[in-house]
C-alpha cells in the first residue's frame, strides 16, 4: 500500500528567522577574530578572515588544534556559548510565529529546525515562546560534526524525511544558510536575507505571513523547480 507523502518539509534556521536571540554578532565575531590572530592560528595577512562567520572562525581553530596538539577552540567555544544563552534570555519571537506554524502544521507540513545553536539554547527559546509543539525535529551542533555552511545538518534532515514528503526548503536569513542549503541540493527561501552573495534563492521574503503566502502559491502550481 502506497503511503501518500506530506506536502513539504519545512526546515527553518533559528536566529533571526523564527526568533531574535539578541546576540552581538558582530561584537563576537570581532572578538573571535581577535582571539584567533592573538594565538595565531592564522596569520594577519589571511584573506577572508574579515568575511568569515564566526562558525567559520571556530573551524580553523578546532582545525589547528588538530595539528598543534593546543586546546583553543574549546575556549573559544565556550564563550560563544556564553553569549548564546545570554542572547536567548533576552531573545524574541518573529511575528505571527505561533500561528503560522499552526497554519503550516495544520496543512500537514513537518516542520525542522537547523540551527548553528546548541540544543540547550534551541530547545530554551522554542519552549520560551510556545513554538517547540510544532516542530518535528530539532539538528544543532551537537548532532553534527560540521557547522554551516557545511550541509550535514540538512543532508541528515533530508535522508530522515525524504521519503515522507512531496518537497523540502530550507529558509533562513544568511548567506552561510543558502550555501549550505545549495550545497545539499535543497531550495533555498530568504527570510530577510540582505546578504546573498553568490547563493542561489529561490525566493527571498520579509516575514512568516508572506512565506505562508509564497509556499500557498507554489503549491498550487506544482512547480518541478521545487520539488526534491
């Protein structure tokens, strides 16, 4: 007996898509930066190092201890961490969440959340806000061995729920997201996303309201361009 499939998993990154966690990004990144020149893990003429994610930073610093036998990333990592969590207790919540979530869960979508963040923090502020009901299934970093822009997370969301579902997107508001979504082969929708570089978007949309619109829309036409 041939099961019928859900119309689309939807999987959302968290920080600035679904909530606002309040984190100084840039002020972070700034020190991250900082750190990782301080101990020289590369040198001050690297090209790039300005562009970087902080979740980049942290990479060549877990790669250089790998070579070096010296323990910085866990340092590093542990005040990301710190500024997580302080972001998330002064985090908020994306317009309409709650209910657009409903509307999708009531259309039978499932519902993914893939996020940099560590669970504990995943899990405090969708609890926070009334939105961890809604959500199928929760990847951060500590499922993974690879952060974005790296496409792991999604590769694994994407095997788990293929089967079950006629199409997947991932939406989100940064670069490093629609890279990783391009890299796993997933449609990419902006949430806010003013940074594109060279990632392909299928769509790029201001708010919850108008991607329920937009996914409405496609629906409809049935586009082979969004299907997996």
């Amino acid at each position: 007996m041939t099961v019928k499939k859900k119309p689309a998993l939807l999987i959302f990154d968290l920080d600035d898509t679904l909530v606002h966690s309040k984190i100084d990004f840039v002020g972070l990144g700034q020190w991250v930066r900082e750190q990782i020149l301080t101990h020289q893990v590369v040198k001050p003429e690297a090209e790039g190092l300005d562009a970087m994610s902080v979740s980049q930073m942290l990479l060549l610093a877990q790669e250089y201890d790998r070579g070096n036998g010296t323990n910085h990333a866990k340092e590093l990592w542990k005040r990301v961490e710190e500024a997580e969590m302080e972001g998330a207790l002064r985090a908020t919540v994306e317009e309409n969440a709650g209910e657009v979530l409903a509307e999708f869960k009531n259309k039978d979508y499932l519902l993914s959340i893939f996020t940099n963040n560590s669970s504990l923090v995943a899990k405090t502020v969708l609890e926070r806000f009334y939105l961890a009901s809604y959500i199928d299934k929760i990847v951060t970093r500590d499922e993974i061995k690879f952060l974005k822009p790296n496409p792991e997370g999604l590769l694994l969301l994407k095997k788990t729920f293929a089967k079950q579902v006629q199409k997947i997107f991932y939406i989100g508001d940064s670069w490093i997201d629609g890279l990783a979504a391009n890299r796993a082969e997933i449609p990419f929708i902006g949430f806010n996303c003013s940074d594109p570089r060279e990632i392909k978007m299928i769509q790029n949309v201001d708010s919850l309201t108008e991607l329920a619109v937009y996914l409405a829309k496609i629906s409809n036409l049935g586009s082979e361009e969004n299907a997996i």
